[in-house]
C-alpha cells in the first residue's frame, strides 16, 4: 500500500520527492501532492525550455540502461544522480540496479539502496516506498536490502 | 585532544581487524599504507558519493577472488553472509557507519573545562600571592566620606545620585 497522504502514484505525475519546493513547485501544489514532493526539475534556466520531470526521468533511465554501459558510467552517472536536490524515481534507481547486474556489481546496487534512503533525509516514507516500487526487481535479481544484511545499524 | 584523536583511531582499525574476512584482506586493505599516493584515484567514504572511484580492498585473496567470480553468476544464488562479504570488500563503512559519529565531543568537553577549572585555580592564586593591597580609598570608612562629599556637592541632582537623596530626612529615599 502506499503511503499514507499520497494519491496512488501514475507514471507520468509521480513523485519527486524533492527536499525543498521550488518555483516550480507552485505546479505541484495545484495536483494535491504530499507537501514534500515537487515538480523540480534539476536545473532553472532564466530561458529556454525547462525540462520536465518526464524527460529528466527518461533521459537518466535511457542511460543506465545502456546495454554496454561500464563501471566508470555507472559510478559516474550514479554519484552525479546523488547529488541532485532529489531521490531519484524507482525506474532509475531500476535501470541503474539492472546496470549493476549487467558489471556484476552487487555491492553498488546495495550501496545505492542505502544512498536512497540517506538521501531522503527527514522524509521516512520514501524509503518504503521506493522499496516497494523496487521489490520484484530486488527478488528478480537477488539484491538484497541494506536491512536484510543488518547494516542499515552502525 | 590528538591523544582522543588517536585512541578513536586505534579503536577503529582494531574493529576491523575482526570485522574483515582475514588478517592478508585487512593487509590488503589500501589504506593501510604509509605513503598514500594522490595521483590516483583513491577509496573514499562520503555520504554524497555513495559509489566510490575504486573498491576498499584491491589485492583480493584466493578465497575472495573466487566469491568475485561467484558474483558473476545468478545473485540468489549468493548467502547473505557472501552478500555482505562482497559488499565490505568493496566498501569499508556502511552509511550507518558514516553517519556515527563519535563521543569524543565529551572528551574535548571534559578537557576544556578542566583547563578552564586549572586556570581559574591559577588566577586565583595569582590574585592572593601576586596582588598587592587594594588603594586605601577603596576602604569602608573612605566610601563613606566619599559618599557624604558626593552629597554634599549634589551630583546629579535632577535624575542621578543627589536626587536620590532626601536631603530634609538625611536619608536615602
């Protein structure tokens, strides 16, 4: 079930669980979302086209999803995605973990788990969602939770 | 405070001599060396950086080369156990563990205040062995006859100190 406060999510308004609202964030306010999301996208231009939750989304699925995408891509393309004022959806942090799979990385796709929940910071339902979101991927290629090895506890 | 510094550091790298696989892994470790060269990329931990440039351990024994090699295969076919072998050979602290910190503010605390408490003590003594005696005008009777001239002359009279003063009841108001 999802959490409590939020619609069910559809693909294309969903959910940008950024850590503060923006400008933009005006938008987001007349959709009813749960105060903490917005719609950010990662860069404000004084011109130009912004561009919209979808196309980020997509263009960061698109490149973790590159069949012959190598380490230094993913840690790269990864680390970048961290440090953006959002928790990325669960169909990138999906394509990065199927990117993990592909450089046999288990230990990435772990700690990426753990860097979405750190990086929800004070906003302890996304973690559980994007849990949720994930978990056929999870069971499908045998990533285990951060919890499930018990160090999520220092 | 570099002796608490130290004693956190020592306590560290005696945690995980235990926590590692074996004493050749921690060995392998490739901080553990004097000389760290910078003109390579290095392990680091750092919350905003969650996969680092290379993985902690590097020099892999014979038995975690074989867990890398398992690890090409099907996942759920790894123990937890190796699932989080493979994960500490890649990273040294989990972000739990990052996230600790230390108590050794109490012991920078403590060691303020005691310095604080010695140097009081000091000041102290200073005071009685150093000082000389306070000016005669500072004595009681000398306050006195101080404060009757004061009076006498009406300093302040509007708002100040004379204007405290009944001057009929020979008073202080």
């Amino acid at each position: 079930c999802h959490p409590p406060g939020m619609r069910k999510p559809v693909s294309r308004t969903m959910f940008r669980a950024a850590l503060q609202l923006s400008v933009s964030g005006a938008r987001s306010l007349t959709r009813s979302r749960p105060q903490y999301t917005a719609s950010v996208a990662a860069r404000s231009y004084s011109h130009g086209k912004q561009e919209t939750d979808e196309e980020f989304d997509a263009r960061w699925v698109t490149y973790f999803s590159k069949p012959d995408i190598d380490a230094w891509e993913l840690r790269k393309g990864m680390n970048t995605l961290i440090g953006y004022d959002l928790v990325p959806e669960p169909k990138i942090l999906d394509a990065a973990l199927r990117a993990c799979r592909r450089l046999n990385d288990l230990a990435s796709a772990i700690r990426i788990l753990e860097a979405v929940k750190d990086k929800s910071g004070p906003h302890k339902e996304i973690y559980p969602y994007v849990l949720q979101e994930l978990q056929p991927t999870l069971n499908e290629l045998g990533i285990p939770t951060p919890e499930e090895l018990g160090i999520d506890k220092a | 405070m570099l002796a608490s510094r130290a004693l956190v550091r020592g306590l560290q790298s005696g945690f995980w001599r235990r926590v590692s696989t074996s004493s050749a892994a921690w060995a392998a470790h490739t901080h553990d060396v004097d000389v760290v060269d910078c003109s390579v990329p290095q392990y680091n931990n750092r919350l905003d950086t969650p996969l680092p440039d290379v993985p902690f351990v590097r020099n892999l024994s014979a038995k975690q080369k074989k867990l890398k090699e398992k690890e090409k295969g099907s996942w759920t076919q790894l123990t937890k156990e190796e699932k989080l072998a493979l994960y500490r050979l890649t990273h040294e602290l989990s972000y739990a563990e990052m996230r600790q910190g230390s108590k050794e503010w109490m012991t920078v605390l403590g060691g303020v205040f005691i310095f604080l408490g010695f140097t009081g003590l000091l000041v102290w003594w200073q005071r009685v062995y150093v000082y000389g005696d306070v000016p005669h005008t500072l004595s009681q009777e000398s306050v006195a006859q101080q404060t009757q001239r004061m009076i006498d002359m009406r300093v302040n009279p509007v708002h100040g100190f004379s204007h405290k003063w009944d001057y009929e009841k020979k008073q202080w108001k």
